[in-house]
C-alpha cells in the first residue's frame, strides 16, 4: 500500500505502521518504503513518515541519510510552520553523520524571524548536544544569542537549553536576568518552571542572604538561620539594617503573582524560590497555595504533602492555621495518610496538642493497620517533643496494648519501650501490665523490646522478670533470632541483679549459645576481673532514643526536586549553592555601557532590561530582509549629521521587532515616574490619572482617565483610555453613555452604555480614542439620566474635552521600544500609534550637566511639542 | 545536562540469541568503536547486544563458515541526557502495556517491570507510589481513570512538571475523544500519536493548551471522517495555529458564531468531616467557575461578584488579569473558546459551614455470632431551602463483612462483595419522610469482629445556590457590538464529606 499512487492509501497504511510503533512492534523493515514517502504533499502522510523516521532513523543510518535533503529543502520554505517542523524532525533523528548540518540549521534557526522557529532552535540545541557534545562551545554561542530574545515564546526553551547545555555558565544570565524576571508572567507554563528554577539558582549565587542580619552566624552554619522565630526578630532589631538587592526584590516581586497559577508545577517551583529566597517573614504567603494544590490530584498531593512536611519541621508557624487541611481521610492512600500524619506531628506544640492527640484517637482504629502503626509511631514523637503530654499518650498507648491486631499492639509496645527510656521514673506499671499481655504477643519486635525493657528495669519488677525468663526459656528454640537475642540479655541482667532466681535458669539454655555472656556471668575463676564490670556493662544506662521525623535530612535537596522526593540525589541534580558571603557584583545585570543611574542630570536613563547593545547588533545581521524599514529611516526628517549611522540601526530593529506582536511594550518619556526597573512591561508602574469630570460640575457624577498605556483592543491605531466614573451623588445614575463627539471625524470606540451606577459605586470603563497623531482635543458628551422622582427624568448633557496636550506625549505608544547606548548618547525610537510614523529621540550627554537632546519625526508639530515637554520634564529632573 | 560518566551499558555476546551473554562490559557514552575479539565457531550465529535496560544496539552476525576473531562495532551509546519526559507508557488495570511512546532513544519496555513489582506490593492501584526509582532511571506515574500513565525519567526533574503534564495528557485525551479509556484510546491510537508527537519535544513540553492542539490535529467526528474519505483530506492542519504566537494562546483569531452566548457555573463544593456525634471537625468550601464561552470576534470579558471577599485563596486560568483582580476584585479575561475552568477558589475558613444535611447512623458488630446490624438514618440541616437531590451514601466495609441484608425506605442500595463498599443511592432528600437504611450484616465465620467502624462517605447537590453564598454581580463585554445571551448557574456538591461512626 506504501508504494501506491493514491495518498489515501498510503495514509491507510503509515496508520498501520505506526499504530505498530505505539503498541512497541518493529515495523523496522517497511523503512525503505516508508522513507519515500517523506517528500509527500499530504501533510498528514508527511507527519505520520516524521514520526516513523524519528523512531527508526538510528536503527537504519545509511537509509535516513536519504531524507536529509528533503528536510534541507523544507528548511527554507516560506511557512514558518513547516520550517519549525522540519527543523524538528532533522534534530531528532539522531544520525551522527548529519551533526554539521543540523549545526548550520540550528544556527540559521536562531536568527529566523519567526519566534516559532527560533524555539524549535533552542530545543535542538539540546538534542544535537546529547548527540554530540564536542558542539559544545558552538552550542553556547547560539544559547547566548537565543538568551537575548525578547519573545516569551522563547525564553522558557533557551532557559531550558541552557541548564543541560552550560548550567554553569552563570555570566551568560547576568544581561539577561532582568529581562527574564520581567518576561516571566507572560512565558508559557513549562516555561515558568525552567525559569524559576534556573533564577532560583542564580539568585543563590547572586545575592546575599536575607536570613542572616549583620554577622552574628557563621555562613557556613546554615542551620541557624532556620531557628526560631522569636531569636529571629532579636537578630532584626540587632543587626544593621540589611537592604536586599533591588534585583533580588525584582525576582520576588514578579513570581508571587504565578502563585495564581493553575499549573500545579509552577505553583510548587515559586513556593520553592520563596523558600529559598525570601526574607522569612515573607515565605509565609505561599502556604495558602500549597495548601490549596492539595486538593488537586493524588500525586499531586504526594509531591507537594513531601514539601510541606519538609518545611513544617524548620517552620511549624506556616501551616499550623491550615492543620485541619492535613487531617485524614479514610479514602486517602496509604501513603498520603502517612504524609499528612507525618505534617500534623510536625506541627504539634503545647497548644493544639489536645485536638491533635484526639485526631490521632480516631486513626489509631483504622483499618488500614499500616497507617495505624504509623499513628502509634507519630504519638510517641508527640509525646517526646511535648512533655506535658507524656504521660497522657503512655497512657493511651498501654491501653492500645489491648487492642485485637496485633500490629497495632506491636507498634504501641515498641513504642512505648522508647518512651520509657527517655523517662525513667517509676512505670513499673506499665511493665508489669506488659508482662501480662506478653503472651498474647507474637510479633517478635514487640517480644524483643517487653523482654529488653525487663532486662533494663528489672529491679522495678523483681518478681515478674524471672518468670516471663522462665517462660521464655520454654520456648526458645522457636523464637526468632531478636527475641532469641534479648531473651539473653534478660538473663544475663537478672542474673547480675537478681542471681539467686535465675542461676539455674542460666545455666539450663543459654549454655551453649552465647559463650561471650556466659563467660561474662558465670563466676569462674578466670573472668573475675571481667565479671567486676559486667554489671556495668550490662546495665549502664542507655541514651534515649531520639524520635524524630524521617525529613529531617531533607532539607539538603532543594524543595520540589526530584531528589527532595526521593530523598536520594537524582542524576544530574544541581545543589543549590550557599549564599555568597559578599554578593557579586551587581553592575553585571546592568544593560547600560555606563552606569549614570544616580545622576539626575540623566534621568532619562530608563534602566529597563529591555534594549541592549547586541539587539542592534543582532539586527544588523539581519538587514537584508530588513530593506523595507530602512527606506523608512530615510523618511524621517532633520536627520543630524553625526547619528546618521547609529539610527540606521534603531529603524531596522523595530520592524524586526515588530513580527514577534507579544510584548508592545511603552517607553516612558515622563520623570514623574520613578526609576524603577520593571518599566518594561505595560502592567507596571503607576499610573498618573487625569481628572476629566469633577463631580461638582458633572452633578455628582465624576469621571477620571488615565492612558492604560496597553496596546488598544479595539483597533491598533487607537490610544487606550480608562475611564473611571464614580457616582457621588445620593441617587442612582442611569443609562451613562457617549453621546455627541467633536469633530466628527474622530475616531471613538465608546464604552457599552453603563445601565446603573448605585450611589458611590464606581465603574472603570476603556475607550479607544484614534488621535490620529495630532494634540488636538476629543471632545465628547457623557449623557446620564437619573430618576429624582419616578417618572420624571432629567437628562444632562455633559461636555468636556480631553487636554490633549498631556496626551501629546502618551501617544507614543510604541511597537518596539528600543534604546541604544554609546557612552554617553542615548537613543530611544518608537511610532505613533496611528500613522505608525516614527520618532526618534537623541540624548547626548555633555559635561556640566548639560544634554543635547534631538528629535526627528516626519510630524514636525509633533515633535516641537515633545521637544518642548520633554525638555521641560528634564529639567524638573 | 550530560554527565560526561562511564555509565553501565552492558555489552553481552551471545553464541546464539537464547544462549546466556559469555562476555560484558563498560563503556562510555557517546559515540564508541567497540572492538572485540572472541573466537566463534563456524556456521553459528553470534549476538552483539549493548544493553541498557534492554537492548540500545544489536548485530546479528551468521558467520556460515567464516572465523571471526577480531572486529568493530561502531555504535552510539546513549548518554545520560536530561530530556525532561524520555518516554511514556500507557498500563491498562491488568498490567498491559497497550501503548508507547519515545521522544528519544527507545527504553525497552521493561524497564516498566519495576513498575509492576510496585504494584503488585500495594495491593491497591492508588497505593503506588508515584514517583519510583530503578536503577537507570527514574518512573513517574499517574492513575486515572483505571489506567496509568508511566513515564520514564533520566535525571532530576521536578516532579510535579512531570505529573502535571501527565495530567494535560490525559485531559487533552478526554476532551479529544470524550473519555479516557484503553478502548478509545486504541480506537484512535494514531490521532493520540500525532498529539504526543505534538504535546512534547524532545521531552519538553512544547503545546499543551487544548485549542492550539485542536487547530493542528483535529478531533475527530463523523462528518469530518466522511469528507475526509470522500475528498482525500486531513484532520492535519498545515499552518501555525495562532494561538502559538499571540501571547495569549488560549484563544484563536477569527471566531465567528450566530448565537454569541456566555455561561457560567458556579459549583461549590463542600469538604467536611463529622466525628461520631454528628459534630464539624473540620469543614471548607472549594469552589470552581466553569466557562462555556462561544463569543465571536475577541471579546473582553469582566465578571464581577456581589461578595468577593468571601474569597480567600484563587487560581485563575491564565487568560485573567491577574492586576485587575489585585486591584478591584473583578475577573477581567479574553476568553478562551468553548469550555474553560475560569478560577478556582477556596472561601475563607473563618466563615461557618454550612453543613446541608445531618446523619444519624448505628453499626454494630457483635461479639457473639457472626454477624452485624446497621441503622442510618438521613435528614436535612442547612439547605438554605432548597432540596437536596442525588443523595448517595459509600460505605467502605471492613474485609470481614461477607454480606449485607438490608432494608431501606428510599432508593435502592448494593453490596459488591469483591471490593466490600456498600452504596444506598438515596435520590431526592424528602425532609417529610426522611430516608432510612437498616438490616444486618454477616460477618465471615471465624473471623474477629472488626473493632473499627466504617466511616461514610455522602454525596449529594443541591441546584440554584451556592453554599458560600457567593453571588455573581454583573458580566460586562467589551470590544465587541452584539449583545450575548449571559447566564450563570449555581450548584452545591459533597466533595470529601466524610461522616465517622
């Protein structure tokens, strides 16, 4: 059917194939025919042969080689989507002989224009280094490059790309970093998890601790950082004050919102970035969502019930408000139950110690006898840690001693023997009671520790110890080895304490078996002198046993690793390196050539993570494809001589820029706003609003606008606006909408009429206004209508217009923000958002404090005017 | 990240393929010419195998005559490269794989028998660990719907990615074909096929939102089936979606429908247990808005709520402004096309619970003689007044409870011997005559009377409210003209309400 002419047959037949590949059968010998197929024009024959060459190519190297060339071709077609595929399919068969050509393709790859392409580059990257990792600095070059792509389809693979390829390679991120910090919310989901995990590292590295205030530890004893509270806030108020790196705070900042998130893996990695990163008293705020993914699926809350009860040990704190969230179910899995009881103990103190001890009751009768004993084994914790319980749970456990199943019985007595030995006082009660059952009890662990707790309190109970050794002696052939063991010891305790009752005894069965002890106890001349310290050895007193939790060594694993669930170290696992002792550098994450930030002469410097040398460099390589955008430049007016070339460059970048659509970014003009760094993003940042209606004038009606800065939704020539209306008055408004407009001509998307606006209520609404480019103003009416009466209705026209003056500087809304530095001259491009025209504005920085600032535009109104506010704004700097 | 390590690839020579390996060793990953030199007898078969949990390489030579002394093998020996996910297997309740799937070097499915040795030791298939550790790597599993997903992992991942996507394997599954089961998926192996190939790249996940998916492998239907018969079609889209480049995904260009409508529902449910007494020991509420959203154009959503501060903790589906939520407490969203989870919340635990009906229950089982009695009795408590519909009770029985002779006033009950779960399907709650379940329960012969009683599990809805008490205000759309039809509906359910006895 493969060699038929009919593409419908063919497909019939490739879904054979690989409905044998799914099922595991070698269909390794159709590969001549199948490989024909692989120029088809059927898209669907073609992935189907795809899936067939990636899984058999290795097996029939000489045969694959025949396909290359097709791939070479599809390389180079015009549709992003098939270019991206074929890319996909040449990097995974994995044929040694073609690792040159997959390098060139990896390399043209990665300066496509499409950000689709670019990604499948990135993945390649990392195949083509798992096939031959002599590529290696090749590799790291294009890493580099793809590092500096501003697509958020992109960075979650480079990043990925980059932790197999060079995860050591840390200087590369440097430029970066803050780019990806502020790229992050909108990188996809699996993205987000490489990310934050890769930062996470980074930032260990980067920064200094905020746990430890001034010098009181020792850095390398990162043990204390994890005490209490209470000797926390000592340090605080004793320490210099410690000020985070603002990068540092950049990284918090911008991963809390993905606590939101409904992948659970992003959830957990940002948890573990808090615990890691955060100051203390910030770690707290991922609990509720911790909290909340154990509702998800049962191995979701496997993993994330394993964090928890990683990070309850060193912080009881965190979750003890949402202990009831741990509590049982019968339907849990065994060892969700174990998890979850494994938190509760952690979290027990003196005050919810009752309610927990009173859960417990209630799994102790479970019928799933595992977890039962597990309870009996977190009692005991409990009841070592919390001394004030000790006696109530001994208590409750010897009457467990009762209990039908014997697993139950077995645990409680083990448990109990430990809790004797860390309180030896008078329980000489509870081991005669226990002497009682022992002959109910067949598991051997049990019988070994009734019999070791005779031996050692044997003094406590004089008359029942040699009789359950009586007894024992009875059965001893058929006990097993740890009982046999203590059976032992038990004489030979008593026999040291209480010889008269047991000599016989002795004798009678233990003569043969352990010649070390009899030698020891049986007084004959020649062991005198060992005999002297037999006593001593025998009965010295034991150390109690610690009881604690099975995490307690997890916190050397990352929380959310593979290794922190296996409590191994999983291949390939990264450790997460101590923090610096003196942070490095910070001037590295610094795009700028200079660094000018404090100097309010330059506050123009927009420190955004955003532009950067290499992008203009990057774009001159491709300027070939780039012809149309250049012809643009030379549009522009009143080019000044000496930045001819330079913004030759800035013009190219942005149509580049302007495929990926992802991130319209604003550039902001305006000194009002604050340094900040995350300028980039739209969302950030205040906003400065802009009365528009006061409430005196507009009848208790007010309005207020502000530029939400976003690219508008209705249309892309148009500015978006946010209108807030807030009713002050005492009576509902009704039926708010745009009425009459002036000019007529201007272009305005209304807001849909507000029905009903209650008394001080308020409503924000957007609106797209189409400046076209120009200052003038849009003048519109808000009508509204409210009932004073019913039945009378009065309508008020409301005029206003908006200062388009202010706006005069908003409107550049531009597609690609782009700034490039040299030394001391800072370029900025944008357009309008209308006539997309562009604009381009100059900084030269002259000593003195003085700035040569130069505007070109085609729209000379325009730039008179940005000149004039511009200037104005620098010098209020 | 590769480990430049010698790693345990067995090279095993064999006289003939069922003969035990006569020689083995170590050797390096990456590229290798492996020399050997052995003495073989004339006119036999000699196996070359290099053996990483199942065969990476194998040459069969006949020698008909010849003697072999020396000579080369060249051959790639895989190294220790972290792909995230290397390959997945699909296990049905029996044990079978029924389904593979490589996004790099095949794994020899046998790697899946430590799997197995697990699962055989748990007893119960939601008792295996999901996450495993063999000797060359490492097996993340899911169970759902009676079946289990099993991946195989090389070097340190977090788990939770993998699991994760394990879970989008399985949505995107059940969204495609309606269900997740062996059956459907076989039925339509290659379609499943093509969306693997599609969902990961080389072990990274490449597209996993539903509609992105849908533009590049269509869901099959039987209209499209036809026409693709008929005219030699695909159910293979041949251009980028576009939802892969916008940066949001979740939606694509170019909707169009002639009834533009948007429903919401609201759906609460109740997590509680009650101790013996009837008594909260512990009770919240998690609630879920779910979407069907069929808009045309690119519709900008705004849902806002009467109360939301009842609102405590909430995840979103990622197309809501997560800022606007900050800032003003309303869901602002460009909506995904067709059916969505548009948030998840949790109310505050502060707020009392309303706990809709109350329970009376009796099990005893006698010391003497082998048998039980059981008494329960169902009456409604808080139910804001409205009635409480498909009311259900699951008993997970002690082993020892062969069989159960009861009676009850409504609805009807079952008893499967082999899992030992009782359930009495009660229906509607009729808080005149309310619903009783009594009899007795035999118990094995012999056996010792289970000291432990049962606890029970309640299902149960309640239509037209929303327990919390949460109320939507007002749905707004803008960039669009038409007006849509809007709806939203409420409805409470038991989640884990567990009532101990």
């Amino acid at each position: 059917m493969l060699e038929s002419n009919k593409d419908s047959l063919k497909l019939e037949a490739m879904k054979r194939v690989v409905g044998l590949i799914a099922k595991g059968k070698n269909a390794s010998e159709l590969f001549p025919a199948v490989v024909k197929n692989v120029a088809s024009k059927n898209i669907e024959l073609k992935k189907l042969v795809y899936v067939y060459l990636v899984r058999y190519a290795e097996e029939q190297q000489d045969l694959a080689l025949l396909s290359i060339s097709t791939f070479q071709r599809a390389l180079k077609d015009p549709n992003q989507f098939i270019r991206g595929s074929a890319l996909r399919v040449l990097s995974s068969i994995r044929v040694p002989i073609i690792v040159p050509i997959m390098m060139l393709a990896i390399k043209e790859a990665a300066a496509d224009l499409s950000p689709y392409v670019r990604k499948t580059s990135a993945h390649a990257i990392q195949k083509l280094y798992s096939m031959d990792p002599d590529q290696k600095e090749q590799l790291i070059e294009v890493i580099e490059k793809l590092l500096k792509d501003k697509s958020t389809l992109v960075a979650g693979s480079v990043v990925m790309a980059f932790e197999e390829v060079c995860p050591d390679r840390i200087d590369l991120i440097h430029k970066n970093y803050r780019k990806l910090c502020n790229l992050l919310v909108d990188v996809e989901e699996w993205g987000q998890v490489v990310i934050i995990s890769m930062l996470t590292r980074y930032a260990r590295t980067q920064f200094t601790s905020p746990w430890k205030e001034g010098a009181m530890f020792d850095e390398n004893n990162e043990k204390a950082f994890y005490d209490s509270d209470s000797e926390e806030k000592k340090d605080q108020t004793e320490a210099q004050p410690y000020i985070m790196d603002p990068d540092h705070r950049l990284l918090l900042r911008n991963t809390k919102p993905l606590l939101q998130s409904r992948n659970t893996a992003v959830v957990m990695s940002v948890a573990q970035l808090y615990w890691h990163l955060a100051p203390k008293h910030e770690v707290n705020i991922v609990t509720k969502s911790l909290v909340r993914l154990l509702r998800s699926h049962r191995e979701v809350q496997y993993i994330v019930l394993q964090n928890i009860a990683t990070m309850s040990i060193q912080r009881k704190g965190m979750f003890e408000p949402f202990m009831k969230s741990f509590y049982v179910r019968s339907t849990d899995a065994t060892h969700i139950k174990t998890l979850k009881l494994e938190i509760l103990t952690n979290l027990a103190n003196e005050a919810n110690i009752s309610t927990i001890l009173r859960e417990f009751q209630t799994y102790v009768k479970s019928q799933d006898k595992a977890f039962a004993a597990a309870t009996i084994q977190a009692i005991g914790r409990c009841a070592t840690n919390i001394s004030e319980v000790t006696d109530t749970c001994l208590n409750g456990l010897v009457l467990l001693l009762s209990n039908r199943d014997e697993t139950v019985v077995a645990e409680s007595v083990v448990v109990i023997k430990k809790l004797l030995q860390t309180q030896p006082t008078q329980h000489s009660e509870i081991i005669k009671h226990m002497a009682k059952l022992f002959d109910n009890i067949t598991v051997s662990m049990a019988r070994a520790s009734i019999l070791w707790l005779m031996g050692e309190y044997c003094e406590r109970v004089p008359k029942i110890a040699p009789d359950v050794l009586r007894k024992m002696a009875k059965t001893f052939t058929a006990e097993e080895d740890i009982v046999k063991l203590q059976t032992v010891n038990l004489a030979a305790k008593l026999y040291l304490t209480n010889s008269k009752q047991t000599k016989l005894l002795t004798h009678y069965d233990i003569r043969d078996r352990t010649r070390f002890i009899r030698q020891l106890i049986v007084p004959n001349e020649k062991s005198g002198a060992l005999n002297k310290y037999a006593r001593r050895i025998l009965l010295a007193p034991k150390p109690a046993p610690v009881l604690e939790s099975a995490f307690k060594d997890r916190d050397r694993y990352q929380l959310g690793t593979l290794s922190h669930s296996l409590n191994t170290k999983a291949t390939g696992y990264l450790e997460l390196s101590d923090w610096p002792a003196v942070a490095p550098d910070q001037s590295v994450r610094n795009v700028e050539v200079i660094e000018p930030v404090r100097n309010p002469d330059t506050l123009l410097i927009i420190s955004g993570s955003e532009s950067e040398e290499e992008s203009s460099e990057e774009s001159d390589k491709t300027s070939s494809d780039s012809g149309k955008s250049s012809s643009g430049s030379e549009k522009s007016s009143s080019e000044s001589e000496p930045e001819q070339k330079k913004k030759k460059k800035m013009t190219k970048a942005p149509q580049k820029k302007s495929k990926p659509t992802a991130n319209l970014c604003l550039l902001r003009f305006i000194p009002v706003f604050p340094m900040s760094l995350q300028v980039t993003t739209p969302s950030f940042g205040p906003v400065k609003t802009y009365e528009l209606l006061h409430h005196m004038t507009g009848k208790g009606l007010s309005a207020k606008y502000h530029f939400s800065r976003q690219p508008c939704l209705y249309q892309p020539s148009m500015v978006a606006v946010q209108v807030i209306l807030t009713n002050s008055s005492d009576h509902s408004l009704e039926e708010i909408h745009i009425g009459d407009r002036s000019p007529a001509s201007l272009n305005i998307h209304c807001f849909n009429t507000i029905e009903r606006l209650e008394p001080e209520a308020s409503v924000t609404v957007s609106m797209g206004i189409d400046f076209s480019d120009s200052t003038q103003a849009a003048n519109f009416q808000f009508q509204a209508s409210f009932f004073i009466r019913p039945s009378v209705v009065h309508l008020f026209h409301y005029t206003f217009s908006l200062t388009a003056l202010i706006l005069c500087l908003q409107i550049f809304i531009i597609t690609a923000p782009l700034r490039v530095s040299f030394s001391c001259v800072h370029l900025f491009a944008g357009r309008t958002v209308s006539s997309r025209a562009l604009v381009l504005v100059s900084l030269e920085l002259k000593e003195s404090s003085t700035a040569l600032l130069t505007i070109n535009t085609e729209k000379s109104v325009m730039a008179s005017m940005l000149l004039r506010d511009l200037k104005q704004a620098l010098a209020q700097a | 990240m590769i480990l430049q390590q010698q790693i345990s690839v067995e090279l095993n020579m064999r006289n003939s393929p069922s003969d035990p390996p006569c020689q083995s060793a170590l050797f390096k990953g990456g590229h290798q010419n492996i020399t050997f030199h052995q003495h073989v007898n004339p006119s036999q078969f000699i196996v070359w195998e290099l053996l990483q949990d199942g065969p990476i390489c194998r040459r069969l030579f006949s020698n008909s005559g010849n003697f072999w002394h020396t000579g080369t093998i060249s051959c790639n020996i895989p190294e220790l490269a972290a792909e995230m996910i290397h390959s997945l297997f699909l296990i049905n309740h029996s044990g079978d794989i029924f389904l593979e799937k490589h996004w790099k070097s095949v794994i020899s499915r046998s790697v899946c028998d430590y799997f197995f040795e697990a699962k055989e030791k748990a007893v119960d298939p939601e008792n295996v660990s999901p996450v495993l550790q063999t000797p060359h790597h490492y097996l993340i599993t899911i169970y759902r719907d009676k079946l289990f997903f099993l991946s195989v992992i090389q070097t340190e991942v977090p788990p939770l990615f993998v699991i994760e996507f394990l879970h989008r394997v399985a949505d995107t599954i059940q969204d495609y074909f309606g269900e997740c089961s062996e059956s459907v998926i076989m039925d339509n192996v290659v379609t499943v096929y093509e969306l693997l190939e599609e969902m990961l790249d080389n072990g990274f996940p490449l597209a996993t939102e539903s509609n992105v998916l849908k533009e590049m492998i269509r869901p099959p239907t039987i209209l499209r089936s036809v026409v693709n018969t008929l005219t030699g079609g695909s159910n293979v889209g041949d251009t980028l979606p576009t939802g892969q480049l916008s940066n949001i995904p979740w939606r694509r260009a170019g909707v169009k429908y002639t009834n533009n409508e948007a429903y919401f529902d609201v759906i609460e449910e109740i997590d509680a247990i009650l101790d013996k007494s009837g008594s909260t020991v512990f009770a919240e509420i998690q609630g879920v808005i779910e979407a069907c959203v069929r808009l045309t154009g690119m519709p900008d959503l705004t849902l806002s709520f009467m109360n939301p501060r009842l609102l405590d903790d909430v995840s979103f589906h990622p197309c809501v402004r997560f800022k606007r939520w900050e800032s003003e407490r309303v869901l602002s969203f460009i909506p995904p096309d067709g059916n969505f989870t548009l948030m998840n919340y949790h109310v505050s635990s502060q707020n009392l619970v309303a706990i809709p009906v109350y329970v009376k229950q009796s099990i005893t089982f006698f010391e003497m003689g082998p048998c039980g009695r059981l008494d329960i009795t169902i009456g409604p408590k808080q139910t804001m007044g409205k009635t409480v519909e498909a009311l259900m009770v699951t008993i997970h029985m002690p082993k020892a409870v062969l069989s159960a002779n009861l009676t009850p006033t409504q609805g009807n009950y079952t008893y499967d011997l082999a899992t030992k779960v009782l359930v009495w399907d009660i229906g509607k709650l009729n808080p005149q005559k309310l619903p009783n379940l009594r009899g007795s329960l035999s118990l094995q012969a012999g056996a010792p009377k289970p000291e432990d009683n049962p606890s029970l599990n309640i299902d149960l809805k309640i239509q037209q409210v929303a327990i919390s008490g949460l109320k939507v205000s007002r749905l707004d759309m803008y960039g669009e003209k038409y007006k849509p039809f809007k709806g939203v509906k409420y409805l409470t359910k038991a989640g884990k309400f567990q009532v101990r006895t």
